[in-house]
C-alpha cells in the first residue's frame, strides 16, 4: 500500500511482473484476517507507518464490499493498487473469470515478495513499482483498460503531486463505464480524483478496524471524464 516514496531501484524487486504459477488461491489463506498476512502486514506498518496506513490487513467484509463495488467478475482486467499482503487480490482472483487478467502493482519490495510467494494464480501478474507507472504496465503486460480498479494506497500521506499524478494515470487508462473504488481512513482521494473521474459514491464499511470510507467511481461511457455517474 506505498505510495509515498521513492520506487525502488530494479535490483530491489523481485520477480517483477512474472505470471504466478499454479491452479488456483492457496486455500491456507482464506483472506481478510489470515494470521500469516496480519503478522506481515504489522511488520510493513512498523517499517513505514505513513505509507502503510494501519496496523492490520483489511476485514473479509471490506474486501467483500470492495468486491461487490468494482464488480470484478464481469471485468476482463482488474488492477490493484497496493496489495500489500494480498487479502483482497484473493477476494479479487475468486470471483474473476478464468480468462480475466489481473495486474497488482506494489511499491514495497517485502510485500510484493510475500504476495509473490502466497498466491499462485496464473491470471495473477505482480510488479513491484509505483502506481504512477500504471499506464506503462498495462500496456508493457499488453493489457486491455481495466473495467474495474481498486486502490488501498493512503492518499492522505502521500505527497499531493504524487496522488495527482496517480489519479490522473486511473482517470486515463480506466475503460469507459469502468469503476474504480477506493477504500480509505480519509476523504483526500475523492479531491484527488474530483477532476479525473468527477464525484464517487461514498460508504462506510463499519465491520473493519478502523471503520474505512469506501469510494466509488464509475467512469461515463461516452465522452469525457465529468461527474461520476452512481452504481447501479
């Protein structure tokens, strides 16, 4: 969930962007409040607080929300941005469809090797780089636009020119009736993505710790990126 430091120098990743090998989810790993993901994820927390965020991965019901709101099984690519220790890219991988791709983009080295090393998906492809490099992924993995995009990064510590240049990279490359959603502990990505995607839908998803804010963004179908229109 970093973006709000400098992307690593290549000899710092890791199998960047490689295809993950396997039949399916390791089903070790349920998601949501996996013990192995909250001791990983405490560490990255501990390693850089304001890029991580909080202290414990996300609930199975804010993941499940989150999957509901992208409406990640009709998508042919879904982009995750900040993945951190992968329990909502395995909510994500269970309700996609067996030809869907998926790209997940994260800017911490050790959480990019522990989604690496966790979940085996062939439709799974994982870089280890910044968000603002999302439209030079997509098309480096010769991706379609996504239909649907969600983002844990914290857009309230990272830099506003950063999160600038992040939400005008979502705003392009999202496909025309594409959703984006956002889960987050403040309001900032809404300003954020105000001039690219116009005003999102806003929840509360009481059953985390903390209670989160979630967004959501639907991208018009026709022209150019104005007032979000609301999900249906």
């Amino acid at each position: 969930m970093h973006d709000t430091r400098k992307e690593p120098s290549p000899s710092a990743r890791t199998a960047a962007a490689r295809p993950l090998a396997g039949p399916g989810l390791d089903a070790a790993y349920p998601g949501g409040d996996a013990g192995p993901d909250t001791l990983a994820f405490l560490r990255g927390f501990f390693r850089d607080p304001n890029g991580v965020g909080s202290v414990v991965p996300s609930s199975r019901w804010l993941e499940q929300r989150v999957v509901r709101n992208v409406r990640a099984a009709d998508a042919r690519c879904v982009v995750e941005l900040g993945p951190g220790t992968g329990g909502t890219t395995r909510a994500l991988l269970r309700v996609m469809s067996p030809q869907a791709r998926m790209l997940a983009i994260e800017l911490d080295p050790q959480f990019h090797a522990f989604v690496s090393a966790n979940i085996r998906d062939a439709r799974l492809h994982v870089e280890c780089a910044s968000a603002e490099r999302l439209g030079e992924l997509l098309e480096s993995h010769r991706l379609p636009a996504p239909e649907a995009i969600v983002s844990g990064i914290p857009f309230s510590t990272m830099p506003a020119d950063v999160g600038d240049r992040i939400a005008a990279q979502i705003g392009q490359v999202l496909a025309p009736g594409g959703r984006f959603v956002a889960y987050q502990w403040t309001p900032v990505v809404a300003d954020r993505l105000l001039p690219y995607l116009g005003r999102p839908i806003r929840e509360w998803e009481p059953l985390n710790l903390p209670p989160m804010r979630v967004f959501t963004w639907v991208k018009p179908a026709r022209g150019p990126a104005g007032a979000g229109a609301h999900p249906a």
